[in-house]
C-alpha cells in the first residue's frame, strides 16, 4: 500500500512538472501538506531541525491542531518522497496531502487531494 501511494505521488509530481511545460528552473517551488502523527510535546522542535537539514527548504508551517505540516521547497534540490522518507526517519509517520502546482494562479488541476482520492 505504501510503495503504490508513494509510485502515485512521484507520478502526480511529473505530471506538475510536465504541467508546469518541463519548468525545472530554479526558481521552481513545490508546496505539499503533509498529514503528521504528531503525538508527541517535542514533534514540532524535532521536525523543523530535521526540515533544516534538508535542502531547499524555503518554507514551513505548522497546524498542531489538525496535524499538519505544510513545507515549500525547490524542486531541482529536493523532493516529496525525499521529505516523506525524512518524516520516517526522524520517527513520524507522514501522508503527502497536496502537491502544489509551482504558482500557479488557478490551482493545481492534478493536485492529490484527500477527497479526490479514488477508494
């Protein structure tokens, strides 16, 4: 189940890069929320250091509330399944949301959301 939603992810982000006309500048950001079992008083301090060490880190935000984390980075220096392995590295378990489409003002027509799922 994990390798299958992890192979539907990296496939949702070549359809953002090829949605985006192959923009691979450097410039280019992708924006995911990440769903995170952030059970713990320490989960927030824990994973801003680990997201620290991580290139092109640009942005993080944080809901405790509703256990998300919400990271924007470079897409030629890091990636989606690069931040969920991090996430299982450091002790959380993490669930890639969203994958933001690089700006673009309409929304991202290919963009993995947690009601468009297919069961």
């Amino acid at each position: 189940m994990k390798k299958i939603l992890l192979i539907a992810l990296s496939l949702v982000f070549a359809c953002s890069l090829a949605y985006a006309g192959g923009n691979t500048d450097k410039d280019a950001k992708v924006t995911t929320t990440f769903l995170v079992m952030m059970n713990n008083k320490n989960a927030q301090r824990e994973i801003s250091k680990a997201l620290k060490e991580q290139k092109g880190i640009k942005k993080v935000e944080f809901d405790m509330a509703a256990q998300t984390v919400v990271v924007t980075f470079k897409a030629d220096e890091n990636t989606v399944s690069g931040l969920l392995k991090m996430f299982k590295r450091i002790g959380y378990t993490a669930t890639a949301m969203e994958v933001g489409c690089f700006g673009d003002p309409n929304g991202c027509i290919n963009a993995m959301k947690p009601d468009n799922i297919m069961p």
